[in-house]
C-alpha cells in the first residue's frame, strides 16, 4: 500500500511539474506570436496574459488584445480573449470572445456584439501545423457601423481542408434571419448561405505572418434571401477577376440588400433581370451597377 501511495504522489508531482512548465510555455508562444507579428510591422499588443486550468487544461485569458495589418485595411480589438486548449491535446484550441468586440474594414468601424460567440480550430500536429478545420458559432449576433445594423438571430462559419487537396479549403457561412437596417428602411432575408472552396498557395498556418496568397475561390452557392448565386473568382497580381450569375429575377432582390448594406445608392434600379455580378480588381458591379466599397 505504501508503494501505491508514493508511486501515486510521484505521478501527482511529475503532472503538476508538467502543467505549470506547460502554462509557462503557453503563455509564452502567445507572446511571441504577438511579437512576430510586431516585427512583421502588424500593429500587436496585449496587456497581460494569465493562464489557469490545472490540472488538464491550458485557459489562457488575453487581457485587452489588439491586431491591425501593416495596411491597416483590417484591425480587431476586444477587451478580453480566452483561448482554451486541453492540455493533452493542444492542437485543439477553443476561444471564446466577448459580448463587444470592434472591427475596423477599409477604414470603417465596425461594433460587434453578441449574446454569445465561440471559435474552434485543429491544427495538424508537428511544426508546420497546417490548419486542418475551424468553426465560428454566434447567437443574437448585431453589427452597427455609420448609420446602419446588421442583426442575425444566428451565424455560423466553418472552414475545412478539402479532402486529398493540400492547399485547398471548403468555406462555409449560415445567417438566419437577417435584418439589416438603414436611413431608407429595414431589409429582410430569412437565410443568408455560401458554400464555397478556396484555393492557396501555401496550407493556412499560425505562424506565418503574411499568410499564403489566395489564388481562386469557386462559389457553388451563395444565397442571399430568395437569391442564389454560383460562379469563380481568380486571385493575380493585378486583383481579383470573376463573375457570379444568379437566376431571373434575383437581381432586384440582391440591389435591395446592397441598398440596405449602403453598397449601393438609394435611387439604382434594375428590373427583374438574372442577376450578374462583376469582380475585376478593386471594382464589384452588379447588373452594370458599381457597388460602393469604401
């Protein structure tokens, strides 16, 4: 009995030596992933990092978290992050965000809120870690940006590598009951879907700041209420080129949620055409109507 009991404290010592060294660890590769991307010219920061979870887990909590890109095309800021991994299996990761979030594209602030909003993600083991799958699950999402509120009862988002493609990624999104409000009223869609696959040329990592170029996204499906759209858009140097085509009779559909979205002005009008939409370079048209993405 003696023995059982000193071989029991001993595995007891080694798992809490293991925990605490692992914690350590874990808090310093977010660190220094924050530092890369600082070096990388990101705007990166966080105030403080503090990990529980003994005994099995690795919960890490980013205090006051921020990243923006070296163009400053795209930032993200939140008042706190966790990110909750199991300490036995730490390819698996798990974050869970707060209920105010603020995004910034193309120089448009963006307040993200939400009732509650969950990530997960696995990575291949070994020291590229490609990304194998992720997902995104919110509910009682609300985006407000200017003058205009996008509310989503639910959304779900979810990337995967396409089986026996190394460099290609199956792409998800699910809105349901959408309403987006602006100075000229309130669109409506009970569904908002796309099912798509993108291609890179490299797999999706963490640790590469740049990340791989994006060379192809195919659209099987993208749904805008009662409007169904398929095509392919090419990624080249000069900008990304492609059409997608939807049925007769979504072009009206879709100008009406582009109007609501501030995409379009308030007096364009189409008839109830196929609706047709244009990507050449940093120009998006729809119906030979230029959308407004600034």
């Amino acid at each position: 009995m003696r023995a059982v009991i000193l071989a029991i404290g001993l595995l007891a010592l080694l798992w809490s030596g293991y925990w605490f060294y692992g914690s350590r660890g874990a808090a310093q590769a977010s660190r220094d992933w924050f530092a890369a991307r600082a070096d990388a010219g990101w705007q990166a920061a966080v105030a403080d990092i503090r990990v529980r979870g003994f005994p099995n887990r690795f919960d890490m909590t980013l205090a006051d978290p921020r990243l923006a890109l070296p163009s400053d095309r795209a930032a993200w800021s939140a008042p706190f992050l966790q990110v909750l991994r199991l300490s036995y299996m730490p390819e698996h990761t798990i974050l869970v965000f707060p209920p105010r979030q603020m995004l910034t594209v193309g120089g448009v602030e963006i307040d993200v809120a939400s009732v509650t909003m969950r990530a997960s993600a696995v990575f291949e083991r070994g020291p590229a870690g490609g990304l194998d799958r992720a997902n995104l699950v919110a509910d009682g999402l609300t985006l407000r940006w200017r003058d205009r509120t996008l509310t989503a009862a639910s959304a779900l988002a979810a990337i995967r590598r396409t089986p026996a493609r190394v460099l290609s990624y199956d792409l998800a999104l699910e809105l349901r009951q959408v309403v987006v409000d602006g100075p000229d009223g309130a669109v409506t869609a009970d569904r908002v879907a796309l099912d798509s696959t993108a291609e890179w040329t490299a797999p999706l990592t963490l640790s590469d700041p740049a990340g791989p170029a994006l060379t192809l996204w195919r659209v099987d499906r993208l749904q805008l209420g009662g409007a169904r759209l398929g095509g392919e858009v090419t990624f080249e140097a000069s900008g990304p080129a492609g059409t997608l085509t939807g049925e007769p009779g979504d072009a009206a559909g879709i100008l009406a949620l582009a109007r609501a979205l501030g995409l379009a002005a308030a007096d364009a009008a189409v008839g109830q055409d196929r609706a047709v939409i244009e990507i050449r370079r940093n120009a998006v048209s729809l119906n030979g109507i230029r959308l407004i993405l600034d």
